[in-house]
C-alpha cells in the first residue's frame, strides 16, 4: 500500500510546445497486511515503485510538419474525433466506424468490438484533445504500409463516468491518423507501443463490460465475474460510511472500482508490473496545474482477492476507498508511512481483528528482540523489500498509536497538516510532529518503539 506516482512511459513526440503534464498516482493494497479469514495469510508486496515525474520533453530531430499544414490537418483530425465522439455516445456503430480507415480491416476490427463492449458503460461525457503541436516521429519504417499520408499528433481522450466522475479522466491515445483522397481516418492505435506510446486501455479493450451499482458505488468488469461485482458493490458500498465517519464527508464519497478478468489485464490498464501478490490498486490523474485529482479508481487484482476472505474484502476495500477519500491532500509532503498506515487505521478500525493477528509478521521480530529502529522510508515500500508485512504494520502502529493519544480526529487534522492540498503546502512530518502532538522526530521515534513493544512482545 504504498504511495508512488507514475507517469505514463516517457513518449518521443517531436516538441514545439510545453503541455500542462498528468501525473498518474497510484497506491496499492498489499495482501499480506490484510487480516484473512481462517487464519489464511499471504506474503506481502508491493507495486512496482517508480517514482513519479513530469513526462519528459524531448526535442526532435526529425522535421516538424510545417506550421499552415499542421493548422489544416488538425482542423480536420478534430473533425473525425468529434463525429467519432458522437457515434459513440449515440450508439451509431456505423457512425463510429466510418471514421476508422477501411485498408486496415484488424484494427476495424477491433475497434467494432470496443464499440460493442462500451455498450453498458455508463459515459457521461466522451471526447479528444488534439494538440498538433506535439506529434510523434512520421519516420519509422512501419507506417509506409499505409502508402498514404500519415500524422500522428498528441490525442487524449477525455471522458466522465456518469454520476460518478465530478471531473474529466484524460487518457492518452496513440493514433495513427492516415489520408485517403481529401479525407483523413484512424488507421491504428499502437503504433508507437514500442518507442514509448502506448496508448492507455480501459477494460472495454479487453472484452465487453457490464455494470453492477449503487447510488454510491460504480463497479465494471467482465460478464464472467458477474456475481463478484456484486459482491465487491455491497462491501464497497458498505465501506464508504465507515472511511467517512472517520475522515470526514469533504470528498465525493463515491467509488469507482473496477474488475479486470486477469492480473494481465490489470497490469495493462495501469501500465505497471510488480502485481503478483497485490490485493488492489487506488489509481488517480493528478491533472498539471491544478493538481486535483480526477479519474480515482480502485482497480481489483482478481486471484489475490479472489484469496481473501470475507473480513479481508473489507479490510482492503476500505483501506483502498481510504486512498481516494484522501487524494487530494495526499501529496509529495506526505511520507508513505502516514498514508498506508493511515488507510490500514481504517482499514482495520471495528473489525475486532487482533493486533497480534493484524501485526503478526512484526509480532515475530519483536519477541525475538528486534525492534525497528525508525519510521520505514518510501524506498522501504519497494516491491523487492522482504520485509515488507512488517513495514505496513509499523506503518498501522504509528498511526494506531496517534489516534490513541489525539483521538481519530487527531490523526485526521495530523494527516491533512503533513500534505496539505490543492493551493496549500503541506507542512510535512516534523513540523506536525511538532505543533500537534508536541514531540520532535526523535521523540516520537522513541515512544513508537515503546509502543510497538507493548502493543506486540
Ligand atoms: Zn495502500
């Protein structure tokens, strides 16, 4: 459960002009911090941890379509995407796919079928942005297969899930755009997948998506796993009074989860490895500029929750809701511990788990006399750590202790104080440390590790 941002991977588009960058954050729910019913419990891990960074800025060397060619050619390219856009929000499949080039019959194909599998996605909004002044390189050799006209421009999608998204999700899209005669259509979409364009899936490029809701809970996933949307929808649904009634109502107290059929494809949709003994993932954009988060979803990893038992659904369906309750004031300030042991406090809190049970890995080091010697470092929740059940639970600990001694509205103001938010910086670990609970790194240290021992040996 760690906090890590990730950017999508590093594209080599030919640049004429700075774009605003998205930051994709991500935070995970480990399985091996989670209580399992039947004593059941497995090791833990982590997502991969790239650290996050703006989208990198390369200059081309290659020649830049030339300016009154690139006005003309946008102009047309925003044309196609709006008709496409239309098609696909009135269900016109033979709208949508009049914009897709007819000499590249796979991906026509293909993209009939993503028409299809959109069908019960309940899209509030759907369109592109086209910025011409980023485009990616024209010479590789592959797209000579078109004879004909090629462009490439930066594309993202823009899209809303109705009654769940309060701001637009932006998603790149890696389009090949291709000129027959006077007119321009799509002739593919992963074109550039290995120079560093690959375009962003959603579940519908994996197979038609069907719905199970509340008014507060969106679930989407395959029409395999039916009765497990149904049962994540009433846990999840369940879950959000209880992370409110802790953290507070200032959040849109709505969820949008989704249930790939496979670890691959959640690898795909969130473009990141290091899964395997991953619960569930908490995935945010944090748009350039204003830094507010859009697009929150927790995404299943469906073998692992498939391991969990009743009480562990809860558990790291809470600790994930937890992550996008708090996004907007989770930010560089705010150090990993506080936010996995923070959404593990909520997590665990009136379950009646033991603390023997849930810190049973750091329980063994500590009867055997080895007591942490500091808070774990962001590097400490790296998916390689093997120690990594024992760092959660020192992270659960910490955050258990303080609500011990403040009070859970304590924590809360703590946690907010650390990251601040959208407009205000956070005024980070030591400063908190000190104006809310009066105690200096040091010193917290020390009564953290009284505390560990007594709750623990
Ligand atoms: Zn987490």
């Amino acid at each position: 459960v760690t906090g890590q941002r990730r950017v999508r991977r590093p594209p080599r588009w030919v640049v004429t002009a700075l774009a605003a960058a998205i930051v994709v954050q991500f935070t995970a729910g480990v399985v091996g911090t989670a209580y399992l019913a039947a004593g059941e419990r497995l090791a833990a891990s982590a997502p991969d941890n790239t650290l996050g960074r703006p989208a990198p800025r390369i200059a081309g060397d290659v020649a830049i379509t030339p300016v009154r060619e690139r006005a003309r050619r946008a102009t047309a390219i925003r044309s196609l995407l709006a008709r496409r856009s239309e098609a696909l929000l009135h269900r016109d499949r033979t709208g949508f796919l009049a914009g897709i080039d007819a000499e590249s019959p796979d991906f026509r194909a293909r993209q009939g079928r993503l028409f299809d599998n959109l069908r019960e996605v309940p899209l509030g909004k759907w369109s592109y942005l086209v910025d011409p002044d980023h485009e990616m390189s024209q010479s590789g050799g592959r797209l000579s297969r078109f004879h004909a006209p090629v462009w490439a421009p930066q594309v993202d999608v823009i899209y809303r899930l109705a009654g769940f998204d309060r701001r637009d999700t932006s998603q790149r899209q890696y389009f090949t755009f291709v000129q027959r005669g006077a007119r321009w259509y799509i002739g593919a979409d992963d074109d550039f997948a290995n120079s560093g364009g690959q375009t962003a899936r959603g579940l519908w490029d994996f197979g038609p998506v069907v719905v199970a809701r509340t008014a507060t809970t969106l679930v989407l996933g395959h029409p395999g796993s039916r009765d497990t949307l149904r049962t994540i929808t009433q846990v999840a649904a369940a879950a959000i009074p209880r992370v409110s009634a802790v953290w507070g109502h200032d959040w849109a107290g709505k969820v949008v989860i989704l249930v790939p059929d496979s670890q691959a494809e959640l690898s795909r949709v969130i473009q990141a490895g290091e899964l395997s003994q991953i619960a569930a993932v908490a995935t945010a954009e944090l748009a350039g500029g204003t830094g507010l988060p859009a697009g929150e979803r927790i995404i299943i990893n469906p073998p692992n929750f498939a391991k969990l038992g009743s009480l562990g659904r809860q558990v790291v369906l809470r600790h994930e809701i937890t992550h996008v309750a708090t996004r907007a004031v989770t930010t560089d300030a705010t150090p990993t511990w506080l936010a996995e042991g923070f959404a593990d406090y909520i997590g665990y809190l009136g379950t009646g788990v033991p603390v023997g049970a849930a810190g049973h890995e750091l329980a063994v080091d500590i009867r055997a006399g080895r007591v942490p010697k500091a808070l774990p470092t962001n590097a400490d929740f790296g998916g390689n750590n093997s120690r990594l059940a024992q760092v959660y639970e020192m992270s659960w600990l910490a955050c258990r202790m303080i609500a011990a001694a403040v009070g859970p509205d304590g924590l809360v103001r703590f946690y907010r104080a650390v990251g601040g938010g959208p407009g205000t910086s956070g005024s980070g670990v030591e400063d908190a440390l000190r104006t809310r609970l009066g105690l200096s790194m040091a010193q917290f240290t020390v009564r953290w590790r009284a505390y560990l021992s007594n709750q623990l040996a």
